[in-house]
C-alpha cells in the first residue's frame, strides 16, 4: 500500500467551484456520491468545512498523491480552485514537540 498523505483542497463560489445554491440535504446525497468516487481512487475523505452561506469549502483528504484525489473529483464532475499536498500543526503534532513549553510569566 502506498504512503497516505495529507492533501486540502477548496472550493469557491466566487470562483465557479461551489454551487449557487446548496442545501445540506442536496449536499448529503452528492457527498455520498463523492467518497464512492473517493474509494474507486484510493483517496480518504477526512473531513469538509463548508460555508453554504459564503459558498466555501475546504475538505482534508488522505491520498497517494494530488492525482489520485484530482481524480475522484473529475468522477463526480467537482470542479476545485486547488488541491495542496499539507502537513499538520496541532499542539500533539511533531512540530510542537520541538518547541519549548511556554512559561507562566512571573506576574501571573
């Protein structure tokens, strides 16, 4: 099995990625066709931060490559702004463990 990495791409309305008109419903029944699509190329969907009101969204993948999740959108005919291969930053990735630990300041 090939290395899974993290890819974000976006969707915008302003830029004709993102539907007019989208209701949590409609998008239910096409996400639904979007992670069978995501399956036929290998790709994980993760997770999708939407905005039906400002016409965004931003969706966390797993894939092999930027490829492979060009791919299973091009299934479901999902245009996208653009798709970047990402890393994480949470207090529990390794980026943290690098840093030193913040102090209470002495006025605290």
């Amino acid at each position: 099995m090939p290395t899974l990495r993290y890819f974000l791409d976006t969707h915008d309305r302003a830029r004709g990625s993102f539907p007019e008109k989208l209701s949590p419903e409609e998008f239910a029944v096409f996400f639904a066709q979007y992670e069978e699509a995501c399956r036929a190329e290998g790709v994980i969907p993760l997770k999708t931060h939407l905005s039906y009101t400002d016409g965004r969204a931003f969706c966390l993948t797993l894939a092999a490559d930027a490829e492979a999740v060009r791919r299973a959108h091009a299934r479901v005919g999902l245009p996208f702004d653009s798709i970047s291969e990402i890393t994480t930053a949470a207090p529990d990735d390794t980026f943290f463990r690098h840093r030193p630990p913040l102090r209470a300041s002495a006025s605290a």
